[in-house]
C-alpha cells in the first residue's frame, strides 16, 4: 500500500471535477454537474457562490481572467473581463494611501465574464447557476476563523465606511467564529439579475445606483464605463514545457511571466526539491519578472518575440549571476490574498480556470447601499507614473498580475489550474507546474508541496517545512533566506483539475486557504 503523506488525497472522478477556495461555492459547481451541466455551467456557479461565501477575495463588482479548453472546438480560449480605466480618472489622480476608498474603484467586470462564459458554452439558465449564490448569501453561512481574520483587520481598515459596517459587522465588532453572515440585499441583486440579466448593472437601475454612490464619494466611474463593458475573448499566449503546452491568456494578464519562468528553467531542473533546481528556480523567476515588468500590456508580438529560443538563451545567461531584482511593480505594496481562483472539468473534455479579485480586503470596502454589491479597488494596481506601461489613465486597458492556466497534452485537454496571490502567482504556478509536468506528482501534491516566494532585492522567502539543508544551501548560494509560515497564506491559495488521458479527473485544492475539491 502506499505510504500516507499526512497530506490531502487527491480526488478523482468520472463525470465532473470542481477545485475552489470555499467549499459551499465548491458544492455550488458541483451541483450543476449533478443537474448534467458542462464545466463552464460549473465555473460560472463557483465564481459567483464565491463572491457571497468570500465576499473578502471577489463579487460581482471585481475583475477577472478566464482560460478554458472548449471540447466541441478542440481549442484553448482565454476570456478577458478586466474593463479598461474609467474614463473620468484624473491624469494627476491619487493613489495608494493618498486615495479615497471610491477613488481606487475600477469599473465592475466579473458579472460580464459569467455571463459571457455562460451565455457562449454552457447549458443551464442563469436561474439555476445563480441559485446556490442566491442561497448561500440569504440563507446565511457560518463564518470560520479564516474569515474572522479578514473582519479583524478590515473593521477598522473601513470604519469610514457604514455600508461596509451594516453589512459586514452590524453591530460594530468583530463576531466570533461560528457567527452566521447573511447577505439578503446581496441576495436580491442577484435576484434582479437573474429576472433582467446583466444589463441591471451594466445599463440599469443597479449600475445608475453605483455609478452614483461612487461619485459621491470622489470616484470615478460612470454609467457610460459601465455601458462599455465587453469581456474580450482572446487567443492564449502558449509554450512548450517538457513536451506539454502551457497556456495562460495575454495582457491585461501577465501569465507571460510564468511561461518565461519555465523556459528559462527547463534545462536547470535536475532533481526533486534539490538546493540546485531551487536556486534556478529563484534566477529564473528574477529574469522573468525583470522581462513581465518591462513588457507589461506589450503587443502580442512582442510577447511571442520573448518566448523565442534566442531570447530565451540570453534570458538564461542572465539568470547565471543574478541574484537580486525587483518581481512587483512598485516595491510590494499589494498584499497577496485578496483574489481567489477556481477549477472545473466535465466528462466532455472541457477545462476552465477563473482567477478574479476584489484587489484587497474586501476591495475598496465601498459597499453600494441596498445591494450589497462591494466594489474593488484594483485601480491601485495601477501606476500614476506616465513613463510606466501600466499608466494608469482613463480609458486605457489595466495589466494585473493574474494568470489561469490550461495545459494541453498533444492537443488534449490536461490541466486546468490557477491561484491568487498578485505578484506571487505566477512564481506560484511555475512551482506547482514543474511539479506535476517535471516531478511527476499528483496535482493535490504538488498544490502542498513548500513553495518559494521570490521578493524584490535579494529575499527568498520559503515556507518552513522546506528541509534546513535545503535552506541552507540556497543560502550558501547566496541568496538572502527568511522562513515563512508552514501553510503560508501569501504563496497563494491553488486550485487544479487534471484531466488523465483515459478521461478521468482529479482535483486539488490549497490547503494554504478554505480551499476543497470535490468531483461527481
């Protein structure tokens, strides 16, 4: 028999798979697979059960990236519903710190991804995907102690904002673990979605409510940015990686830096876990980074022009002697938690992966009055600098650090795996990757297995499980080693479903957050 690992096992199906970071949004998609929906029925169930079992991660108010293998066309499609910068935005705008909480709010795209995902690929009406959302917000759920943390901490981040209050901590403290959430004004928006479609928001009563609460509060967005919205369907940027090709969708996601991470690293990899492959790991990251931040919201030209065989050979050159660089924008000022990531995969041979985000703490904790919808604040991933690729200024598109991913083996659907994280995702996935496509492991295992978080400077930060041998000779190799937590909330919270070539499915979820897979 085999040696238990003390680990999570793998779960394997047939019919269906669903990895996300909650178990009731989970359950959600799994549902829709019980009811005979497809994986994009699924994905679209999870995502928006995650935005009322998780209201601190994503909601409808967010932004996201799909990437998804489509059975009946044989192809791999990325959907985009990053809206562009709200035309209103000041070119002089502040941000960060210095900004208002509506200030740092970009226009709503994640309603528009479901529903577009929905409306192209799946089977089931959006009544029934929305239901388990619908229920989970009216009904209630017990809050854990994972979630207490997030009140702790945003109570008195957004005390100026009493919608956020009434909703979120009605009596003004933090409520004990245990304590019953019930979001009912989440609940009938999503009622009145359901009757009106997405045009409430993006054309209706819904959006003219946000549009004006935010320019209330000095924000920016108005009911035209939201009449504007369209998620984008894209072709992925792709490479090949130890005979497989990994897909991750193009600017506004910055998955390039990923793909670049496992060129430069394929040749390097000469063991499990050894000291050697881990201080290739950290230089190619380095690299990678270096060349994501130089090329962000680049043309697709210019991408594929990296992933070429000489541009990948000096890459590698370069990653010989170096040790320090910078691998965020602006010197880490996003905390890594504040996004969530989800799986799916039916008997068909569909795929999907959805990463999408409220940006932080519950976003900009600027909560619509009468609906709970809140609103993110991911235009503080956005540069005020003019000579930056990632300007941020009215209208133009704006790059986050997100990356799902869909691999394909000889042309077949093989895994479908994402992870929240900002500046750590695509270090994160790269890890897990070289797991699964180079190591050989289950996808639950290589989700579990010590990550490493490459920082800006000359810090490597590994997660303590790692053996002291091991960290000691990264050291020796003369990188600046910190010990992180054993299960380290900022290296992400992973999410995959693998497809095996017999057709059956295996799901993993990240033990790092509230994350569960379950298949049917």
């Amino acid at each position: 028999m085999p040696t238990p690992s003390g680990g999570r096992p793998a779960v394997r199906s047939m019919r269906g798979m669903v990895a996300s970071a909650h178990p009731l949004a989970t359950v959600a998609g799994v549902r829709m697979l019980m009811a005979g929906g497809n994986a994009f029925d699924a994905a679209v169930a999870t995502a928006a059960a995650l935005g009322a079992a998780e209201p601190y991660m994503s909601g409808l108010a967010g932004m996201g990236v799909a990437c998804c293998y489509v059975a009946d066309e044989r192809r791999v499609r990325a959907l985009d519903f990053v809206p562009p910068v709200p035309r209103r935005l000041q070119a002089d705008a502040t941000r960060g710190e210095e900004a208002t909480a509506a200030q740092t709010a970009g226009t709503p795209g994640n309603l528009a991804g479901w529903w577009e995902l929905l409306s192209r690929y799946g089977s089931k009406p959006p009544a029934q995907v929305l239901q388990p959302a619908i229920e989970i917000a009216r009904e209630g759920y017990p809050l854990s102690p994972f979630a207490i943390e997030f009140l702790e901490v945003c109570i008195e981040r957004h005390a100026a904002q009493s919608e956020w209050l009434d909703v979120f901590t009605p009596d003004r403290v933090v409520p004990p673990a245990g304590s019953v959430l019930r979001q009912p004004d989440l609940a009938a928006t999503l009622e009145q979605i359901v009757a009106d479609g997405p045009g409430a928001l993006y054309d209706g009563p819904l959006g003219a409510a946000l549009a004006r609460h935010v320019q209330s509060q000095g924000g920016w967005i108005g009911e035209d940015d939201l009449r504007e919205v369209r998620p984008r369907w894209t072709e992925p940027l792709a490479t090949l990686f130890k005979g497989v090709q990994v897909h991750t969708p193009p600017p506004t996601s910055e998955g390039i830096q990923m793909l670049l991470t496992l060129r430069v690293l394929e040749d390097d990899l000469a063991g499990d876990d050894e000291p050697a492959y881990l201080d290739a790991l950290v230089r190619a990251i380095r690299v990678a980074a270096t060349a994501r931040i130089r090329h962000t919201n680049a043309p697709r030209d210019e991408l594929i022009e990296l992933l070429t065989d000489d541009a990948v050979a000096r890459m590698r050159v370069d990653a010989a002697t170096t040790l320090s660089s910078r691998t965020s924008d602006r010197g880490e000022v996003h905390p890594p938690q504040h996004t969530t990531a989800l799986a799916t995969g039916d008997a068909e041979g569909n795929l999907v992966c959805i990463t999408q985000s409220l940006g932080g703490k519950f976003g900009s904790g600027l909560v619509v009055p009468g609906t709970g919808i809140v609103l993110n604040n991911l235009l503080d991933w956005g540069d005020r600098d003019p000579t930056s690729p990632n300007h941020l200024s009215g209208g133009r598109p704006l790059s986050l650090p997100i990356a799902p991913t869909i691999v394909t083996r000889g042309g077949e659907p093989s895994l479908a795996l994402g992870t929240p994280g900002s500046y750590t995702i695509c270090q994160a996935q790269a890890q897990v990757l070289v797991g699964m496509l180079a190591f050989g492991r289950d996808v639950q295992t290589a989700i579990e297995a010590p990550r490493l978080h490459a920082h800006d400077g000359d810090l490597v930060k590994i997660e303590s499980r790692a053996q002291p041998t091991v960290v000691e000779a990264l050291r020796g190799h003369g990188h600046r080693v910190e010990l992180a937590e054993t299960f380290d909330q900022a290296m992400g919270g992973m999410q995959g479903v693998a497809r095996s070539a017999a057709g059956w499915l295996e799901g993993g979820a990240d033990p790092r957050r509230e994350g569960y897979a379950l298949g049917v």
